[in-house]
C-alpha cells in the first residue's frame, strides 16, 4: 500500500503544482477577455438601443398614416351608412304615404255602405 503512495505521489504533486501555474498565469489572460467582453458587450448594448430608438421611431412616425387611413376608411363608411339610413327613411316614408292612402280610400268604401 505505500509504495502505491509512493509511486503516485510524484504525480499528484505535479498535478497540484500545474493545476497552480495554470491558474496564476491563466487569470490575467481570463480576467482581460472579460474586460474584453464587458466593452464588446457595452457596444452591442448601445447599438441594440439604437436600433429600439428607431424602430419607435419608426412606428411612431408610421402611426399618423395609419391613423389618417383608419379615420378616412371610417369617414367612407359612415357616410355609406348615412345614405343607406336615408333611403330607407324614404322608403318608409312612401310606405306610410301608401298606407294613408289605402286608409283614406277604405274609409270613403265603408261610408258608403
């Protein structure tokens, strides 16, 4: 049993000691692309906003045309109904004209009865 210690001792220890050296010299090297990242990242960041401005932008300017659109399209179809409300406003009109008629015509029938 020792000298199965004894014979990996040897490569533990360096295992140990170049785990160490590979983290001591490895962290600047980790710590500058990190400081890397943080100012690629504070560039993606600021033209992601620019991109959001614009598409506001965009939509806000987009909206008055859409708006003048929806109030014409609306005005169209408001007008349609006005028209069709007054034709059938005649219509009834004529009926009831049609109907004093008939009743003033029923009504001379039944006097002379």
């Amino acid at each position: 049993m020792i000298e199965l210690f004894k014979e990996n001792i040897g490569t533990f220890l360096s295992l140990i000691v170049t785990g160490s050296a590979g983290w001591f010299f490895g962290r600047r090297k980790i710590d500058a692309e990190v400081e890397g990242m943080d100012a690629d990242n504070e560039g993606k960041k600021l033209e992601n906003d620019d991109k959001l401005v614009n598409l506001y932008k965009d939509a806000l300017d987009d909206l008055g045309n859409r708006y003048e659109a929806k109030f014409k399209e609306f005005s169209e179809i408001s007008e349609r109904k006005i028209r069709l409300l007054e034709e059938e406003i005649n219509i009834q009109k004529r009926i009831n004209e049609q109907l004093k008629a008939e009743n003033t015509l029923l009504k001379e029938k039944l006097k002379e009865k």
